[in-house]
C-alpha cells in the first residue's frame, strides 16, 4: 500500500524570515544525495504514486508476460524479443525505484505557500512581462520532479524559476540565457 499524503511533512519554509533570501535552503534540496528531498505539490505526489502503482501493478505483469514468451521460443542467445523485453524489464524496475525514492523524500509544499498570491514560491501561478520582447507568460513554478515545460510548469532550480521564487508583483529579474541576459517583471503572483 501507498503512503498517503498524511505521511509527508509539508510546510516548507522556502524563504528566510527577514525577506533577505539569504536562506541558502530557499526551494532548493537538501545537498546530501542519499538525503535528497524532493519538493512536490499534493497534486504532483498523487502523480508520482499513481506513475508507481500503475508500473508495479500493470507493466511489471505486461514485461514477465512478454519475457515469458520470449523465452518460449527457445534458444536465448539469439532472442531479440527476449533482449527487448529484458532491457524494458530493467526500466522499469530502474523507474520504480526512482519512484520510490521520490515519494520516500517528497515533501509536500503546503497550501500555505503555495496559495499566498504576496511572492512567488512553488507552486505559485506568476504571470511575467519578456522586456526585451514586450511578451507575457505565465508559468507555474514547480520542484523539479512536476516540471514540464509544455505545460509552463518550470522548476524552482530553472534559471527563471530561481530567479522569480520570492519575487513580488512589479519587481524585475534578469535572468541568463544563452543568448545573454534577458528582464522579466512580475506582473501577477497567483
């Protein structure tokens, strides 16, 4: 059985008290790899548990099934479908202990945070103004286990993400791409 959101701790402090951002801990991960704790939103940890239950108790079945009949074909050494099935089989067992190791360190960003519409912090909805483009876009600033650029779900670890975690509606941020610094101002903080 899956834990349930009641066996995460939540409320992280994704910021100093002073407003300095002098935290080096603001919405970053432990520096221990072993220690690593993922940051999530409720929603991205039901994801990360349904992935898993969904690997465990549907594709672990459908990979023993079709390396079953790969070997009822006889002579192994030559066998492409049971080389294929072999390597899918390690996937997903790799994929399933990823899992379980994301959802061992998950720490759940509280409503709190997520919800405060004063600054910016993960699981904020911000809405920012491309200077150099006079462009706007909003994007939902995630851990970076829910980051997906398709969906302007962008990591606290991304470069705009950092840059806009603690920020508040009318400040500006330059922020480093490859082809040189680029300002956004903060528009909306959802």
């Amino acid at each position: 059985m899956l834990p349930s959101d009641d066996d995460f701790p939540t409320d992280v402090a994704l910021n100093d008290e002073s407003g300095t951002g002098d935290d080096a801990g603001a919405g970053s991960s432990a520096t221990s790899d072993n220690d690593e704790e993922t940051l999530v939103t409720k929603e991205g940890l039901k994801k990360l548990k349904d992935e898993l239950d969904h690997l465990k108790n549907v594709r672990r079945k459908e990979v023993a099934q079709r390396l079953k009949e790969a070997i009822s074909y006889g002579d192994l050494s030559e066998n492409s479908e049971y080389e294929e099935a072999k390597n899918e089989q390690a996937f997903v067992e790799g994929r399933i202990l990823e899992l379980e190791q994301k959802i061992k360190s998950a720490r759940i960003i509280s409503e709190k945070h997520e919800k405060s519409g004063k600054e910016v912090n993960i699981g904020s909805s911000v809405t920012v103004l491309n200077k150099e483009t006079d462009t706007t876009e909003t994007y939902t600033i995630v851990g970076t286990t829910e980051a997906d650029p398709f969906e302007f779900k962008i990591s606290n670890e991304s470069p705009i993400g950092k840059a806009l975690l603690s920020r508040r509606r009318g400040e500006t941020v330059s922020v480093q791409t490859p082809s040189g610094p680029v300002e956004y101002e903060v528009m909306k903080v959802a």
